[in-house]
C-alpha cells in the first residue's frame, strides 16, 4: 500500500513539473531587442525570401538556350511485301536533327525581364519588412500602454481595498456614515471596470506582438521617460523628409521596377513578331534521290497573320498604366511625409507640455490627499472626485507617451529608414 502511495506521489509530482515545464517564459524587451528577434523569427520575412529564391531560379532559366530536337523514323509496315520491321536494304532510317535559333534580341530582353523580376521580389521584401516594423512598433507601444495602465489600476485598487477594508472597520462601529463605504466601493468597481476593458485590449497586443515576433513568450515592454525623450530630441525638416522617402521608399521602387519591366515587355512583344529559325539535318537510308541521303534545311515561319499586334498594344498600355502609378505613389508619398511630419511635431509638444503638467509632484499630492482624506480633512466627494481625476490624468500620460512612440514609428515608415 505505502509502495503504491509512493508511485502516486511521483505521478503527481511528474505532471506537476510537466504544467511547469509549460509555463509561458517571460521576455523584458526593448523596442529594438524586439526587432531583433522580428528579424530572427517572423515567419512572413522568412516566406518572402523563399520568394526572391524563385526569381533568381527564373533568371538562371531565362538563360537557357532552347534544347535541340532529334528525330528517328523506321518502316514499321512494308505494304508492298507485307513486312512487318523489315530489315535489310528492305528497311529505311531516317534520322534528323533540329535546332531553333531565337533572332531580334528576344532572349536578351527575356533574361533582363527575369532580373527586373528578382529586383521587384527584393523591394516586395523590403517594403513587406517595413510594414511589419510599423505593426511592431505600434504592437509593441500600445502593449506597453496598457501593461502601464493595468500597473497603475492595480494600484489604485489597492489603495482602495485598504480604505475598504478600514471603512468597513469604522462602519461596523458606527464612526463613519455607511454612504461613505458605498461610494468608496463604487469607485472601486468602476476602475475595476475600466481595468477589465483595457486587459482585453491588452490580451489582444500581446497576441499580435507574439506573431510578429514568432514567440509564445509573455512580452513585459520597456519604454521609459528617457526613451520619450530621446524621441521628443529629435528635429526634422519637411524637404529633409520628402527627399528621404523619395530616394528610400521601396513602394516607390517597386512602381518605378514595374515601369522599367513594361518598357522591357514593349521591346520583347515588338521583337516577337521578329520570326525566329529553325535549321535542320538529316540523313535518310533510302532517300527520295539516293541512297544514303544527307539534307540539311532551313525553317522560318512567315508573319502574315499573327504579327503580335495585341501584345504589343497590351505592353504600350501597361507602360502608360504604370507610369501614372509612378506619378501617383509619388503624390501619396508627398501627403504621407506631410500627415507624419505634422503628426510627429504635434506629439512632440503635446508630450513636453503633459511632461511639464504632470510630474512627480502629482503624485505627491495624490499622496496627500489620500493621507489628509484619512485623517477626516478632505470629504468623501472631493477624495472621490480626484481619485478619478488622478487615474483619467496617468492614464493620459500613457496615452501621450505611446502616441508620440507611434509618431516616430511613423516617420521611419514614410522614409523607408531607421530614424529612431
């Protein structure tokens, strides 16, 4: 019975360690340890350069000259003496051998299509990279938003339980008005309330953040006041920008790659109505002359019905057609860096004039107010009234905290480049 007992206790204690074993790991980062391992383990990142991988395969293809064809012919049935496979001088072989020869520059313009086509799949890559970069950020600063909000709620709750909990003491002895308990936990439930709403909010960035960065770990972000500072240091002039944006944005690249291949694709469909030739050689045992006949012959097809003239017409309106989406993301471009530019200056100020308001002597007169309240020198009414007061003003501080993070997340997407 105790040697049962025994194996029971370890069985507890193996699953036991298993559910630990299990346990979420927690990683403390940094915005940029953050994209370090972005870099390391997204998954999107790794599949695109599975892509660029096929494009350079098509360029290696593009290169290869057509293979050429050889043919064999026998007699498989003499009608004459009714022969099946004959052999002998009663048999013939026929054997030939053929070659396409691709004239007017095709191949050419076909290799340089299939490099334009490796470069757009590496400025797909580069733009793809910075669109999750800007979801990173914006993940990464709105987790830490709420996972600050949720460490000041705590607070506060815990402050509130403690008067509770005191107030229940001096109800029970009739020292203090019940009116006042009530209201003491009104307040509590209604920042309980309001924690349980921005914990959903919060449960939501962190999964987003996890993809992002390939990870099942509890991510505790690091975003202090030095970091906003730096940030706020930072100065930018408009042209600065736009001419940043205009050199570095892969968008931009993309269209300009699109209407480079089009202008290729116009030069390779208007070489296509160029025929290409066929040369060919032959030997025949029993030929349509003489015996042991050799030929040699020459093919080409001649451009009297099909002269290409639809995919010519289709390759000039593709090249009007991204043109205009040239003169397009650059107008988008314009109005991007503008919004951005506009946005970060405003998040600066905003940030400096909050930073100046509230400080740590805001919560030295919260302090003293929940002290002086205590003591029976400020009412239930005014406490109350700045209890929430003081939890709308933290939670504004956040809010201004990640929004001017979010700012300079958005004027590196706009350049295309690491500002910060």
């Amino acid at each position: 019975m105790k040697f049962r007992n025994l194996i029971s206790f370890m069985a507890v204690m193996l699953c036991g360690s298993g559910i630990m074993a299990q346990a979420p790991q927690t990683l403390n980062l940094t915005v940029k340890q953050a994209e370090e391992l972005f870099f390391k383990n997204n998954f999107m990142l790794l599949a695109q350069q599975y892509n660029i991988d096929k494009t350079a395969a098509a360029e290696i293809q593009s290169k290869v000259y057509p293979n050429p064809e050889v043919s064999a012919d026998i007699i498989a049935y003499q009608g004459q003496d009714k022969l099946y496979f004959p052999s002998g001088n009663k048999n013939n072989l026929a054997v030939g051998l053929e070659q396409l020869i691709i004239i007017g520059g095709k191949r050419k313009a076909q290799i340089e299509l299939a490099k334009l086509d490796k470069k757009m799949a590496e400025a797909e890559l580069t733009d793809l990279t910075r669109n999750l970069q800007l979801q990173l950020w914006q993940s990464f600063y709105t987790l830490h938003n709420q996972q600050k909000i949720i460490e000041k709620y705590n607070k506060l709750l815990s402050k509130l339980s403690d008067l509770i909990s005191s107030y229940e003491v001096q109800v029970a002895k009739n020292n203090v008005a019940l009116k006042d308990l009530v209201r003491l936990k009104s307040v509590y439930v209604k920042i309980n309330n309001d924690k349980s709403e921005e914990t959903q909010t919060l449960i939501d960035a962190q999964q987003k953040l996890n993809l992002l960065l390939g990870t099942a770990a509890t991510i505790s972000t690091v975003y202090d006041s030095a970091d906003a500072g730096s940030f706020a240091a930072k100065t930018f002039l408009y042209d600065d920008i736009l001419n940043k944006s205009l050199q570095n944005r892969p968008d931009l690249n993309q269209a300009k790659l699109a209407t480079e291949s089009a202008r290729v694709n116009l030069s390779l469909q208007r070489r296509q109505a160029i025929p290409d030739v066929t040369l060919r050689g032959g030997y025949n045992q029993q030929g349509d002359a003489f015996n042991n006949q050799y030929n040699v012959g020459l093919a080409i097809p001649l451009p009297v019905f099909d002269r290409n003239r639809g995919n010519i017409q289709a390759a000039k309106v593709q090249q009007l057609e991204s043109q205009k989406n040239v003169e397009y993301k650059q107008l988008e471009i314009q109005n991007d860096v503008l919004a951005a530019y506009q946005n970060f200056t405003r998040s600066v100020d905003e940030y400096k004039r909050i930073n100046k308001l509230i400080n740590q002597d805001f919560d030295a007169v919260f302090n003293g107010i929940n002290t002086n309240f205590q003591k029976g020198n400020v009412s239930m009414i005014e406490f109350a009234d700045f209890f929430e007061a003081y939890n709308e003003a933290q939670t504004e501080v956040e809010r201004v905290k990640q929004q001017l993070a979010l700012a300079a997340a958005q004027i590196n997407y706009v350049t295309g480049t690491n500002n910060f």
